[in-house]
C-alpha cells in the first residue's frame, strides 16, 4: 500500500466520483486512513488566467483529492488523475452551465464565447500545468471508469471491494453531487468539429493518456 496519494481532480471527468466513491473507501481497509478533500472553487478560471496556484493542503493526509494544478514536487506521491474524451468534456461543461446558471446559451455559442474568453478550451492540458502523463503513476478514463477503479486499486496494492453500482449512483443521483447536470444532449458533428478545432493539446494529451492507460491495464491484468 502507498503510503501518500495526491489525486488531481479535472472538472467535468468523474473526479468527484472517484474523490468521495474510491478515494474514501481505502479507509475501510486501512486503519486511521482518510482523505482531504480540496475546495478551490476558483480553480478553472485562475488557471486559464495564468496564475500561479498552490494546493494548500495537509501534507500529512494520507490522501489529498481536489482542484489544483499538477507540480514536479508531487511525483514523490502516488499521483494519480483522469481524463475525459475532450468532446464529451466540453459538452458536460456546457450542460452543467445550462444546469446551473439562467444562461441558456447553445453549445456552440458556449464553445465560441469560451475560446474568445479562454475559457473551457485545453483546460485538462491546462490542469497538467507543463507535465505529462509519463509524471502520473496513474491517469484514469472517465469513459472507461469500472477499469479505472480496477486499476487504481491494482497500483495502490488494495482489493477493489467497491460495486460499481455504489459509485454509478453516487455520480447519478439527483443532489448527489452540487454540480450535477440535468439533461442530455448528443451534439451535431458541426458542434463537435468546433469543439475539436479548439482542444488539439487536450485531443494529443487524451490520446496518449489512453495508450498509457491500456498499457498499464495490460500489464496489472485489468
């Protein structure tokens, strides 16, 4: 069992899930365990920005899980994040303004509005702040997340005794989470050929976390 794990949460990939539906669940096997969960609301758009932000939390946490931006001091840990379709990113980050906010835009007025304004667009490249993920022991797939609490469990050295179910409800119910979208939407291939033009470093990045992916699963037997 590691000792430390740092898990970096990107909006809009399943991170709150895997922060309260996995992370927490280690201290059911491991005695005095428990996880730190970092509020930095502001987060996103201070990246975008061009801040330099320090995720201020408890060294001594045997896990910190939140919204902060990748540092080389935190290979030292078991660093761990994952990472969405880039397409199917930006659509929830549009239907979660749609669900939480009077602004009732359309997807591509969103998507245009946030490359005007630098927002939303290359945001996971913007959370891996100069790293790659060859600097994380582990990057997850939200698409392919029953494998990624597999694997998770496989590097951390723990059996995965978590039902899928529990953590499917826990990210689908109504109120589970604060930043729960209430509609689907499949977008045209107009919308996605805009979305696309405007994430080429998520679309590279997505690309090779997913080879590292299937090669790590390949070999811990996932």
């Amino acid at each position: 069992m590691v000792k430390k794990i740092i898990s970096i949460h990107i909006p809009r990939t399943a991170g709150g899930t895997f922060g309260r539906g996995v992370l927490s669940q280690i201290h059911f096997q491991v005695p005095g365990w428990h996880t730190e969960l970092v509020k930095a609301k502001k987060t996103e758009n201070e990246l975008i920005d061009g801040k330099k932000l320090t995720a201020d939390f408890n060294t001594n946490a045997p896990a910190t899980h939140g919204h902060f931006p990748y540092k080389p001091e935190y290979k030292k840990h078991f660093l761990v994040t994952v990472v969405r379709d880039p397409v199917n990113r930006a659509v929830s980050r549009w239907r979660y303004h749609r669900s939480n906010t009077p602004d009732q835009c359309s997807l591509i007025d969103f998507t245009v509005k946030g490359v005007k304004n630098r927002l939303f667009t290359n945001v996971q490249t913007k959370f891996f702040n100069g790293g790659t993920v060859d600097d994380f022991n582990m990057v997850g797939i939200t698409e392919q997340f029953d494998r990624t609490v597999d694997l998770f469990f496989k590097k951390i050295g723990l059996e995965n005794r978590i039902d899928p179910v529990t953590y499917k409800t826990q990210s689908s119910s109504p109120g589970s989470f604060r930043n729960a979208s209430t509609f689907i939407y499949e977008p045209t291939e107009e919308e996605i050929k805009i979305i696309k033009e405007h994430s080429k470093l998520d679309i590279d990045l997505y690309e090779k976390a997913l080879y590292k992916f299937e090669k790590d699963c390949a070999e811990c037997g996932v």
